[in-house]
C-alpha cells in the first residue's frame, strides 16, 4: 500500500475542478511526483480516496486543499530519472 499526500495552497475554483476531475468514477492514476529530496518517483494505480478544503482557524492560516492518493497494488513505487521524468511532464 502507497500513499501520497498533497498540499495546495490558495483556495480557487479551477483547482476546486480539478480535484472533482480526479476524484470522478474512482479513476485509477498513474502519479509521477518529485519528493522533499529530489527524487523522482512512479506510483500505478491509484485512487483519490480524501479531499478536504480547509480556510484555516487564525487569520493567517491561509486556505488550502489536501489530497490523498492511495495505490494499493503489490508494486513498489520505481524511482525514475529526472531525464525521463523532464520528457514525460514537457510531452502532455
């Protein structure tokens, strides 16, 4: 089991979309994501399984969205390169 968590920040409606397009009909994604250390890596089938839309409690808390994805396949997470990373991202 994998999980990813994401953090966005700002509260918009294009993103408010986004998120809903991700979530429809339980899709199963393919996410390549870049970690805290720079590495790059590949996670197959998974599924966004919690959105939550937060405007914080203090005045300057800000507002932001966090999203989960979990990949419950037997595969490891494949680290890639940042060549084939930068070619797959600038290709779409």
């Amino acid at each position: 089991e994998n999980k990813i968590t994401l953090l966005f920040t700002r509260r918009e409606s294009a993103k408010s979309v986004a998120i809903k397009t991700l979530a429809e009909g339980n899709r199963f994604l393919d996410i390549m994501i870049t970690d805290g250390n720079a590495i790059n890596w590949y996670v197959k089938d998974c599924q966004l399984t919690e959105d939550v839309a937060d405007s914080g409690t203090k005045k300057g808390d800000g507002s932001k969205y966090t999203v989960t994805f979990m990949s419950e396949t037997e595969d490891s997470p494949a680290t890639i390169s940042d060549v084939i990373f930068s070619s797959l991202i600038y290709q779409s």
